[in-house]
C-alpha cells in the first residue's frame, strides 16, 4: 500500500509543477538571459550523462573501455562525422579494445 502511495503522490506533484509551469508570466520566460541559460540546459544534462555513464561504476570511477569509446567520438565530432559515423566509430573503438585488452 505504501508504494501506492509514493506513486500517487509523485504523480500528483509532477501535474502540480506541470500546471504551475502554465501560471509563469511570459515576459519572465522571454527574457534574454533566461533564453540562453535555457540553450545550455540540455548540453549540461547530457555531458554528465556522458560522464556518469561512462566514467562510473557504482560509486567508482573506472577508466576501461569505455574511455576509447567515448575518445572515438569525441574524434568523430571535431571531425563533423554524421551521428551514425559517431555511434559506429565509438562502439568499434570499445569492441576492439575489449577484444585486444580482455581476450
């Protein structure tokens, strides 16, 4: 019973914010600052996505090869490679690295 009421509850307060969303006054979401703030949000969300996943394992930070991988595409990026070329290229350099490196 008490999961239901956690997932009542965290539903409930996720329509809350959603609709308390709907009540902000326009001009404070038209603002200028908040519009360049609001462009580097996602860019911030998924560099540490990026770090937290291929960094960390548990509550340690491993260097394995997953570090190659995300070189690779790091490599692939500065060299405005197509998104498919990016993910092949990362997903090759950690393959090869676990072959080579764990047999």
């Amino acid at each position: 019973m008490a999961n239901w009421i956690v997932v009542l509850g965290t539903g409930l307060l996720a329509f809350a914010l959603k609709y308390l969303g709907h009540l902000v006054p326009e001009r404070w979401l038209t603002s200028a600052r908040l519009q360049r703030v609001n462009a580097l949000v996602p860019i911030a969300l998924l560099s540490a996505l990026v770090v937290a996943e291929g960094l960390v394992v548990k509550t340690h930070v491993v260097i394995d090869h997953r570090v190659a991988g995300l070189a690779a595409a790091l490599v692939a990026l500065i060299l405005r490679a197509p998104f498919p070329v990016v993910v092949i290229a990362a997903a090759l350099t950690s393959a090869l690295v676990v072959h080579f490196a764990y047999g």
